[in-house]
C-alpha cells in the first residue's frame, strides 16, 4: 500500500488494495478508501425499507422447457420486493411467478419477479410488473407493518 502526499494529510491510492480497478470494476485512480466506502455503502441503500412479513408463497419458474413449482415462506417485503426460503434452489436473473397471501383485501397477491440473490435455499426477488392496485396494496400492507413493529 503505498501513500500520497495531499493537501489535509494522506490519502491511499485505490489501486493499492483493489487492483487497477476500483469497487465496482471501473476504473478509480485518486479516490480514497473513504469516498469508495461511502460510495459502496448508497449503492446498498435501498430505495424501500424492508419489513418483517410471515406468509406462505408459492412461485413457478420457465426452465429447461419446463414450468416447476416451489413453495416456501416468505420472511420480509417491501414495495418492490420480498425475500423467502423455498423449496429448491434457483438461480440469480431468473424470472418467477409468484403468489402470497395478504391479510388485506384482495388477500392474494400474483407477480412476476426476478432472482435477485440467492443463498441455498434463501432467495430475494424484485417485482418486475406492479399494477397500479397491486402498488396500492403493498404499500398499504408495508404501511400496516411498519406499524406492528
């Protein structure tokens, strides 16, 4: 790790601990440890805060051909997404069909997400296609669960 003499004291050179290429894979020759870290912790930021969520989901998956069926349940949701523990394993950038039970109306919600992570059998998706109504009831159920919380 070597050190550049700067105005204010000393900065470490990105490429010093990341190689020629920065966080991300792009090139960022100057940056400090700190402005990447910074930059590394928005990128995590979510655009919706995440709430615990208890519910059984089922979801079907276009592979090979072939439509196959998991279950599982789900842990925690937001606007756009929802996190569960399935029966079987898929694979990040897959498209799903999903459904879950709500406890408002309409009390069943249907989505297309996609794969977003995967870790064994713990799975985290992005809703892909929200109607205007089904927008409306997840953020009103995200409003009831903020507030059970």
């Amino acid at each position: 790790m070597h050190f550049d003499a700067v105005e204010g004291g000393p900065r470490v050179a990105a490429q010093s601990s990341f190689g020629k290429k920065g966080l991300n894979g792009m090139e960022n020759p100057g940056l400090s440890l700190q402005t990447l870290a910074i930059s590394k912790t928005r990128q995590r930021q979510r655009r919706f805060s995440r709430y615990r969520f208890d519910a059984r989901i089922q979801l079907s998956v276009f592979r090979d051909g072939v439509t196959t069926k998991y279950w599982g349940r789900a842990g925690e949701l937001s606007q756009d997404g929802i996190g569960a523990t399935l029966s079987g394993e898929l694979h990040t950038g897959e498209v799903v069909s999903l459904e879950f039970n709500l406890p408002l109306e309409p009390y069943s919600i249907k989505l297309r997400a996609v794969v977003r992570y995967g870790d064994g059998l713990r799975h985290g998706f992005e809703f892909l296609v929200v109607s205007d109504e089904q927008r409306v009831v997840l953020r009103q159920l995200c409003v009831v669960l903020a507030n059970a919380s």
